[in-house]
C-alpha cells in the first residue's frame, strides 16, 4: 500500500468539531452589545444603559447624548413642533475646508445644525426649546445656530412663552469668523428682549459647555441647571493657569463646583430632569397667574 492510499482511511474533517473546546467555550456577545464607562470603567449593557438615560449605573457618568434623545426624554410625548427644520450653514467666509466639514457634521449627526428649536410642552406646559447637540461639531455655535436661538427667543417672546435652553458646545465656530463671534451679543440681545417682557427663561448646562456660549446666553438664565459632573467654563484649565501661574482648585470648572461658587442653581441628574423642569413652570405658571389675578 502506497502513501496516497493511507488518506482514503482518513475520517473526513468536520467542521463542528472542537467547537466546545475549553478554550473557545466562552460565549460570543458582540462588541456593540457593551459599552464601557469612560470614568469607572465598567462594562454596561447598552440596552440598560439606554433604559438609565445613558447614565452609567455605577458611578453615575452621564454619557453625552443626541440632540433629538435629550427632546424625547425631556417633552411630553408628541408635543415638538420644530421651528427652522432646513437652515443650513455656509462657508461663507471659504474657510479651506470648512464645506466638506460641514458635509461630514451633516451626515454622522443627521442634523443640519448644531441646534434643535421648537415649541413644547412640558408636564402640560408650554415652552420654547432649544437643545444643543455635540454630534454636530461639538455643539459650537456658528451664524445658523445664533439665528435659530435668536429666533427661538422672538417667538417666545412674542407669545409670552418660557425658554429652556439646553447647552453643550465648543464655543464660537472659528470657520465663520467675526460673525460667528457677532452671535454672542446677537442671542444676548434677544435674552434681554425677553427677559424685558418679564418672561421666565431656564438653562440647562450640561458637558461640556464652553468658549462663547458660556460667554453669552448659556449663562443668562433666570435659574441654571447642570446635569452631574458637567464641565463647564470659557477658556480651558490648562490656559487659565498659564495665564494666571497658578494651580486650579480640584474639580475646577464642573458643575459641582460651579453650584459651591454660586454660578448654578441646582445640579439635577437627568433622570430627575423632566420633574425639576415642570415644577419650576409650574411654579412660575402659578405665581403669573396669582399675580394677573391681583
């Protein structure tokens, strides 16, 4: 008998063999099932860490979420009506680059903006509202997104309606220049409009929070609220202590510390969020009404 007819002998090789092994006994889950807390670390599911309002289980981190999430965990259910749905920013400078930037935020965000406005309400009461979403150039705040807020304002102002704003940014969007800095005392200038009518306007900081928005309606609220652990700030630690040569307090610039100095009202989780907000309408709805009726 020759060599090649020794394999004829051969069982055939079976593919489910050696499956169960102890080496591959282990069970797959995939990748996309977990997510790992950036803070503590720990591995969490995401359909719980959904169910938790994407706050990590554990030690409490609030994950950044999508602009439209924050809308439908926040509203009472089928109550937005979005004003500005199709403006969209240009390179109107011709920023190099800028266009295909601003292409790419379009596509990975879905949105057109780096801010959602529309009318709401709220345990039953009506708001303007205007969320801020990171997964559109960090939230930075260019002509478009001035305009919105501003126009957010009018309206409210308009029809006697209160604001709440919820803010997450970058800052000023540097592509568009001295008129994405004009936004500050554009937005603020309708603040004051409101504010003049005797209005209630709420803000809600949540991470991070920074550079001209801080600098400009972020800040001018009738009451501020943060969500835990929020950064919060205009310019970054590192340059504020070459600036100044000295060496920042321990937690410098979150929420927490913010609240200690006086800057923010209230430091509420976001599974409280909903609540907090319509008691203080509800509150304020109230005292207008004691007040009309004196």
């Amino acid at each position: 008998m020759n060599t090649s007819d020794l394999f004829n002998f051969l069982k055939p090789k079976n593919e489910l063999e050696n499956q169960g092994n102890a080496v591959d006994n282990r069970p797959y889950i995939p990748d996309e099932l977990w997510v790992k807390c950036p803070v503590c670390k720990t591995p969490v599911l995401s359909a719980d860490l959904n169910e938790n309002y994407k706050v990590c289980p554990k030690c409490g981190y609030h994950f950044r979420i999508a602009a439209r999430q924050r809308i439908e965990w926040t509203v009472d259910e089928g109550s937005f009506e979005e004003f500005d749905k199709d403006m969209l920013s240009e390179n109107i400078i011709d920023f190099p680059d800028y266009s295909r930037k601003l292409k790419n935020a379009r596509l990975n965000s879905g949105e057109n903006e780096s801010v959602i406005t529309g009318l709401a309400k709220i345990g039953g009461y009506p708001v303007v509202l205007a969320v801020m979403n990171s997964q559109f150039m960090m939230g930075s705040m260019g002509t478009v997104t001035g305009e919105k807020v501003t126009r957010a304002f009018e309206y409210a102002t308009e029809h006697r309606l209160p604001v709440i704003v919820f803010t997450v940014s970058g800052g000023a969007r540097m592509q568009e220049g001295i008129l994405s800095l004009m936004q500050m005392a554009k937005t603020s200038g309708a603040v004051k409009l409101h504010s003049d009518a005797g209005l209630l306007y709420i803000t809600v900081l949540t991470d991070p929070t920074t550079g001209g928005v801080t600098a400009s309606f972020a800040m001018e609220g009738d009451i501020i609220l943060s969500e835990p652990r929020a950064l919060i700030g205009f310019a970054g630690p590192r340059v504020i202590e070459q600036t100044i040569r000295q060496k920042l307090p321990k937690d410098f610039q979150t929420a927490e510390f913010l609240l200690e100095k006086g800057f923010v009202d209230a430091v509420v989780p976001r599974s409280e969020m909903k609540e907090t907000l319509a008691k203080i309408l509800k509150l304020h709805i109230e005292n207008k009404n004691t007040e009309e009726g004196e």
